[in-house]
C-alpha cells in the first residue's frame, strides 16, 4: 500500500504538486478568466496552435489531440519525459504575453493553474479523445465534426495534410481506421467523462488506477521529489503575474518605460531580474518583449548581473 498520507504531507504545505510521472497520459484544459473569450478572431487561435507546435518541439511532448474553443482549450498528450508542466507553463505564458499585448488590459489571461486530468491507458485515452473533440459539437458551434477548423479531428486519415501539428500516425493506431474512429467518437456524444475527482485531482481509470499512479508517482519522484515539484511549481510564477506586481510595485506602467534614459535602463535592468529569477523565460524569450527588442540574447545576462548587484546592495542597506 502506498502512503498516501506522507505524500500529501510533503506537498500540502506548497501548491499542491500534480500527480503525474513519465509516460503518463493526460487531458488538459485551461480558460479564460472570468470566462473572458481570449480567442476573439481566427489569427489569436493561430498563434495559440503557433505556440503549442513550438513548446511541443521544444520540450519533445506528443500532443494527440486539441480543441480550441472561444473562452477555453483542450489537450491530450503524453508527459513522457516528465516536462509537461513546463510546456504549459510557457504556453500559457506566451499566449497570456501575446493576447495582453494585443488587447491591452492588465492582470492574468487564464483563470488558475492548467486543470489536469490524470488518465489511466490507453482504453481511456481514447475515450478521452472523444471527449475533446466533441466539444464543438456539445456547444452548438458545429452538427459536424469535420466541418469545425480549430481541433484536431482534421489531421487523422487524411493524407493531404503533410505539417501535422498532433501525433496522428499514433493516434491513428489507437483507434485502428477511419470508420472505426468516427464511429467511437459520435457513440461517445451523450455520454460524460467518467471522471474520479479525488484529492489528488481528476482520475480517469477503473478502480484501483489511483494506487497504481501513486506508487508509480512515488516511485519516480520520492518524498523529497514530492516536495520539490511542490516547490518549482511554486517558485516559477505565470509571466503575466509579474509584470502586473512589477508595474504595482513600481508605480509605472511597463509601456511607458522609456529605456533612453537612465532611469529607464535601470527599471529595465530590475525587470529582467524578476523575468529571469521567477518565471522560466528564456532570454531568446525575453526579447520578444518590446522593452527588450532592440537588444540581443548576447547583451541580457551582463544587464541581469549588473541589475542584480545593484538590487543585493540596496536590499542589504534597506
């Protein structure tokens, strides 16, 4: 049996740590805050798929199925190298920075952390699946499936398309052959998922997966493992979130910083501190920021050091 008790003990006292382990399948949603539609018009969806397609890449995570939606997203994947909650950390955080940019507006993007849904095999992923590509359908946005542009559903057996942003060959495998694909899909309209919403969060499983997924959680992980996700996930903040506290804190909005001046250098230096210490953008990331733009990847970390120096002596006086 697994000792429940002493895992939850490592990481109640943190933000609860999602279970999880490498090779684990999972059903992934995230909104817009207060229901806020956060993909207005078709090129906002793009730039989402842009984004996914990149992280994806970047952190070698099989996506098998999307959905996007006005107000929300669906994934599948596989967190098969144990990265996945770095790939949403940065495609939330690159979306939230694009949408904000675009729309102006300040504070978060997203409602809260990314909802995960563990899943057990591969019987449930494909229920899963169903699942998400259903959900236009569910909503009143489509009577077809084949006819709604922004899932997945598009890419599987269809040989025309050559740049596919889902693992399909995987996912066509799974559910055998076309026929047998949409079949399964329509059979699965009327029905919910068969969630198990325990306090380790959502399960998709039979009985008895949740212990299986513990003693695997713990397995890979430990007690101090435990303890540590609890921590990183903690200690990397949403993109969004810090440039709000900063402009809070400083009393300044950040577009009104005009980086010609001293004072302004010096903001800029701070900021990149914040960036770089409690979010997990890369410099190549940073960049993409218009206060960064006419600077290079090279030109950041002697502007961190510097920055930080400063920030270590005044903190030490004060």
């Amino acid at each position: 049996m697994v000792d429940t008790d002493g895992i939850i003990c490592c990481i109640i006292s943190m933000r609860r740590a999602r279970i999880t382990y490498e090779g684990a399948f999972h059903h992934l949603m995230n909104r817009g805050i207060n229901g806020e539609n956060i993909f207005p018009v078709n090129l906002d969806k793009n730039q989402f798929l842009d984004f996914l397609v990149e992280t994806s890449q970047k952190m070698k995570i099989p996506v098998y199925a999307y959905c996007i939606m006005t107000n929300h997203y669906h994934l599948v994947l596989q967190n098969i190298n144990g990265k996945m909650w770095q790939l949403m950390r940065h495609l939330d955080g690159n979306y939230g920075s694009y949408y904000r940019k675009r729309y102006g507006g300040k504070g978060y993007v997203f409602q809260d952390r990314y909802r995960s849904t563990l899943i057990q095999d591969e019987a449930y992923l494909k229920i899963s699946i169903a699942y998400l590509l259903l959900n236009p359908m569910r909503a009143g946005m489509t009577r077809k499936l084949e006819e709604y542009t922004w899932s997945s559903f598009g890419f599987y057996y269809n040989p025309q398309v050559l740049d596919c942003i889902v693992e399909r060959k995987w996912v066509e495998e799974l559910f055998g052959n076309k026929k047998d694909f949409i079949d399964f899909i329509y059979t699965q309209y009327k029905k919910e998922l068969p969630l198990d919403n325990t306090k380790y969060g959502e399960i998709l499983g039979s009985e008895g997966f949740l212990e299986d997924a513990l003693l695997r959680y713990e397995h890979e992980k430990g007690y101090i493992g435990a303890y540590r996700d609890g921590i990183d996930e903690k200690y990397f903040e949403p993109v969004e979130k810090v440039l709000k506290e900063f402009e809070s804190m400083k009393r300044i909005d950040i577009d009104d910083i005009d980086v010609d001046t001293y004072a302004g250098k010096r903001l800029r230096g701070e900021l990149l501190v914040h960036l770089k210490d409690r979010t997990e953008l890369t410099y190549r990331e940073m960049i993409r920021f218009d206060l960064f733009s006419n600077l290079t990847c090279a030109s950041l970390p002697p502007i961190y050091r510097n920055a930080k120096k400063r920030m270590t002596i005044k903190g030490n006086k004060d």
